[in-house]
RNA sequence: GGCUCAAUAGCUCAGUCGGUAGAGUAGGGGACUCAUAAGCCCUUGGUCGUCAGUUCAAGUCUGACUUGAGCCA
C-alpha cells in the first residue's frame, strides 16, 4: 500500500558504502546481514533484485592510514577490501554488485554528476576556516570540542585548523524542497524517530557544504580545479550511481541511470543519515534527477549492555564470532532479536539461549520429530493426502493461510522480528498440535486416514516456515527442504537471477508462500538434525 | 542549553479507540513418549521510571521531573 517498491518487479538496495580505514566490525555485519535477508525475501518473490555493496576509499584519513602502515593508499584499501569480501562470504551475503569508489568508472560518474550540479549554478568557491577532524573528515565548531582541541567523537585525536579556498555545494537553495519531499513522502526517512531528527535540523537551516579539499591528493581531483580533490562524502555517495552500470556497457551517467534508477532503499547505520537524508537527496535535486524511494537508518549495539569503544576493548569482532559460532545462528539472532531500527545488545549468553530454543528445540525438533513418525508410520513418505483432505478448522491450516502475506508485510516493513515471530508461531503451533493429536496414538489405533492428515498438517507447516525463514537463515531453510524430499536450494534462488532465463524458474518458488503445497506420497529425506545446539565456547564476561 | 526517542516480569519485547497487564525466554512442578533431556500442560515473577492533573475509569491522554540513548553540520 505505502510500499510502491514491494509491488513493482524490480528492487535495487544498498548498505552504505563502507570506509576501509579499518577492518569490519559488527555495524557493517549487521547493515549487511539485513539487506542480505531483504534482497533474498524480494529475489523468493520473483522480482529483479540488485543488492549492492562496496567501499569508500579516498580521503585524508585513509591516505595517512596507509602512510601510517608504510604502504600506498591502494594497497591498503586492496588489503580491506579483502577482509570485507571474506567476511560476506563468511554470512552468506549474495551481493550482486561490489562498488569500490576508486574504480575507474566511478571518476567518470562523479565528473559528469558534478557537471550537472555545476550547470545548476549549485556549486561556487568559498572559504573555509575552522577546526577539522580528519577522523571525521568534518570541520567542527569549537563549542564543541574537549579539552586541548580533542573531538569529541575521537577523543584521541586533535583537530587540525583549517584556512582553505574551496568549493561549495548550494545546500541552502533546497531547504524548501527538502521540507517538501519529507511533507509528501512520510516513509522516506524510517524510523519515525530519525525521521523527526533530520526533520529538526532541517529547519534550523541548511548551511551550504564544502565539497572539495585542498592536500588531499588521495581523492578524485576537481574537474574545474585540479589542485583540489572531491569531498568523500561527494564522492562515496555517487558509489551507488556507479554501482548500477552493467559491467560490459559503456561508462556514462545515462548508462548507469538507465534501468533502475532510482534506488528503493539505502540502509545505513543512524551515524550517517544526514548524509543520506539530507545531503543526497539535496545533491540529486540540483543533478535533477529523482530521489530513491527511502532510507532506513538502524541502530547501534552495546556489548553486555555498556557502549562498545576502543577504550573498553570491548568491541565486537564479527569474523571472530562467525569463525566461532556460523553464520546462521548470528544472522537470526541479529535479525530476530534485535529490533531493527533500535539500539540493541549483544550478549553471548542470550545469543545461545535463543538461537538454542527457536531453531533447534522448537524448529529443529519439530522437523525431526515429526520426519521420524513419517518414517516410522509411513514409510518414508508423504502422506497419502493433501491439501483439500484437511478440515477447514485445522489449526495448522488456519495459521499458515494468512502466514505468508503477514510475513510480506513485515519483511517490507524491514521488521524482521515480526517475520520471525510470526513464523514461530505456526512453528509453536505445530509442536502443540502434536502433542495434541498424538499420532503415535492413532498409529497403535490403526487410524491411518487421521494419522496421515495429522502428519501432512505438520509437514507442510514445517516446509512453509522453512520457505518463509529463508532469506535469514537460507542453509537451515535448504536443509529442511532437503529432508522433506524438496531439492531447492535457497542460496541458488539467491544467485544470478538477473538472468532472464532463470527469472521463470524464480517465479515459480512464489506459490510455496501458500500452506499446502507438498505432493501426496512423495519421498521424504533422511530425518537428521538440522541445528545442533551451541554451547558456549567463551567465557561469558562477568 | 535546545530538541528527538525510550523507560512494562530476571532477560528481550507486545499492549489498537482510555475499561485495574500479555508473549517468548530463563526459574519451579507435572503428565506424556514421535523427537535434538526435546516438545506439551501448569506455575513463580510486574505499585507499567517518579509526582501531579483530566476522567466514572490511565500502562495508554496532559504537565513536570529522573534516568538512558541520540541529534544540534
């Protein structure tokens, strides 16, 4: 209804661009695993999905990183960039593009956009003094700073003062359009909480922003002056535009607009949503071109309940913790348990805790048990009835008719929690339905004709929430498929479906959304235990 | 200092249009046996952050305050 993107047939979604100053740390998991699970829900629905990714690498942070660690800039994005790539393989992240800001195609894109913006009349010279935090790449007010002009957002670290000739973007001209684009469209900033916060800023006045920087050789030089080099936020920004060019066409803007621009959502981690809600959009005005459909902002992560900082050294590594545990159970506790948008808490021992009692005592052991009485009591096989035999009052029934459009709803919504307990609930259901109808009575009754829809019942409740959980732990979904004697792999649906051939074959995976699809008498796969508990493996911090 | 959001069971959270609180999980007990000691049933936990106000009636509406998170380029 207010999701256009949920009813068209293609969807383009971003996570930001991620800064390679350092290596991954949990925020970019996170960002990552939700668009992941996103991009697979809309990829199950038949639409043509672009998940893209990548990195931010030019700026004066990263040039002194690199000089830092006596290497060339290159090299050490080279070096970052590797460890993202390995971290998403890791997740089982299927991106489809990975834009990095220093690809030859993404100059030529940010040349030709700053034209366009240069044509508006939106970009001029200026001077600007101030305090500047390279760490932010910002300049900041001197109200602000602590004590011996340390930033308050790196307290290690000084600020450096600044004199510098450079260009400006018009941001002032488009406060009103911005007022007006937040007026019209409510969803473009989500949650409603950071949408009053730009809505705040907004109307305290836009001031017009640097766009360039002089000594900063590690950047794209300015096309109409080329002793200076692009602002990264200018820059990094542009990386989604780049991002759309099919690698074989011809690098313009056009090219790269053509088919599916404009983006239908940006998640980004709540630090960077000014950029995103406000700059970005101000930018894509003056190019005059049309603005994405929405950004979601989440939120941050305590550890154990305190703020994560350098200081604590109680950060949360996210390679550390998928060597250690898997991707699954981490991308369902992040997804399920923590409500996206809020800050949450990473806590080891309620991480095992949940991921122990949804997947494997109420899923795990509701595929188990019940493929072990379908062995038992009917030879391996589905059995011999189907959809229509089932009484309209089946619980089991009623639950899993509307579950796959509630479930939609909330996966457009990005509330994943909601997904998941809704699931959980036929799951719960299913598990109470047994004990309820006992089939192991029925059996010693010889009452074969209940028996078989009792089973059927909690077969295909077990395949319907398997299919529905997919896109957030898409190994476990396959298992299950593959113990019910269905041979689809979630992570392949996943792969490659820009091509026009396998866009059919994806379309037919959307008719297992409804309760009541497992064929009569087919043969069932070999029960095993599709999620062994986890135990905990580091001390729990006291 | 200005502003935004939050505060409900040990933990994570629901709670619609005001009608004296719910789920999951954790803790305790029970019956059962198909199953990964699992699932099912029962159960212990709450002055709904504090104080006022409006109302026949406030977790819900209003004001102030406290605490926490965040925004103020």
């Amino acid at each position: 209804m207010n999701h256009p993107a949920s009813h068209s047939q293609s969807f383009t979604v971003t996570t930001p661009l991620y800064y390679v100053n350092d290596v991954p740390h949990i925020g970019h998991a996170y960002t990552t695993m939700a668009a992941d699970s996103i991009a697979r829900w809309h990829r199950l629905n038949g639409r043509d999905v672009l998940l893209i990714t990548g990195t931010d690498e030019h700026g004066q942070k990263i040039e002194r990183t690199a000089i830092a660690a006596g290497v060339n800039p290159q090299v050490h994005c080279d070096r970052i960039v590797a460890k993202f790539d390995s971290l998403w393989s890791k997740l089982d992240i299927k991106y489809d593009r990975f834009i990095r800001t220093t690809a030859p195609a993404h100059r030529t894109i940010v040349n030709e956009f700053f034209q366009r913006v240069w044509d508006s009349g939106d970009i001029y010279k200026g001077t600007q003094q101030g305090w500047y935090c390279v760490a932010c790449e910002e300049f900041k007010e001197e109200r602000d700073l602590l004590a011996d002009k340390h930033c308050p957002l790196h307290p290690s670290k000084q600020v450096e003062w600044r004199d510098e000739s450079n260009y400006f973007f018009r941001l002032s001209k488009y406060q009103q359009q911005l007022e007006a684009l937040y007026a019209e469209r409510p969803d473009f900033i989500l949650p409603n909480s950071r949408r009053n916060e730009v809505l705040k800023f907004v109307a305290q006045g836009l001031q017009d922003f640097s766009i360039s920087r002089v000594n900063v050789d590690w950047g794209i030089p300015l096309p109409t002056d080329p002793d200076q080099t692009i602002y990264v936020w200018f820059d990094a920004l542009l990386g989604y535009v780049t991002a759309l060019l099919d690698p074989d066409a011809q690098v313009s803007l056009d090219n790269a607009l053509h088919s599916r621009w404009p983006i239908d959502l940006h998640l980004i981690g709540k630090d960077i949503l000014r950029f995103h809600a406000v700059y970005w959009p101000a930018m894509l005005m003056s190019a005059k071109l049309p603005l994405p459909e929405r950004v979601f902002a989440h939120g941050y992560f305590t550890k154990d309940g305190k703020k994560i900082s350098k200081s604590e050294g109680n950060a949360i590594d996210p390679i550390a913790l998928v060597d250690c545990y898997g991707a699954e159970p981490l991308r369902y506790y992040f997804l399920k348990e923590i409500e996206f948008g809020q800050d949450g808490d990473f806590n080891e021992t309620r991480f095992i805790e949940i991921v122990n009692a949804d997947l494997a005592n109420s899923l795990g052991n509701l595929v188990n048990r019940t493929l072990g009485m379908a062995k038992k009591y009917c030879q391996g096989y589905i059995p011999n009835c189907n959809a229509t035999d089932i009484a309209a009052d089946n619980p089991l029934k009623i639950l899993g008719r509307d579950l796959g459009a509630q479930v939609d709803i909330a996966y457009n919504n990005l509330a994943f929690r909601d997904a998941c307990e809704a699931i959980l609930n036929l799951v719960r259901s299913s598990n109470k339905y047994i004990d309820d109808l006992a089939p192991w009575a029925l059996f010693k009754q010889d009452k074969h004709l209940e028996l078989a829809q009792v089973l059927y019942s909690v077969l295909e409740s077990a395949r319907l929430s398997a299919y529905l959980l997919s896109p957030i732990v898409p190994k476990i979904s396959t298992d299950i498929y593959r113990q019910l004697g269905l041979n689809i792999d979630f992570d392949l649906i996943c792969c490659n479906n820009s091509n026009d051939d396998n866009t059919a074959s994806v379309e037919n995976w959307k008719h297992h959304q409804q309760w009541g699809i497992l064929q009569a008498n087919s043969q069932l796969g070999e029960p095993q235990p599709i999620f062994t508990k986890l135990e905990v493996k580091t001390a729990p911090s006291s």
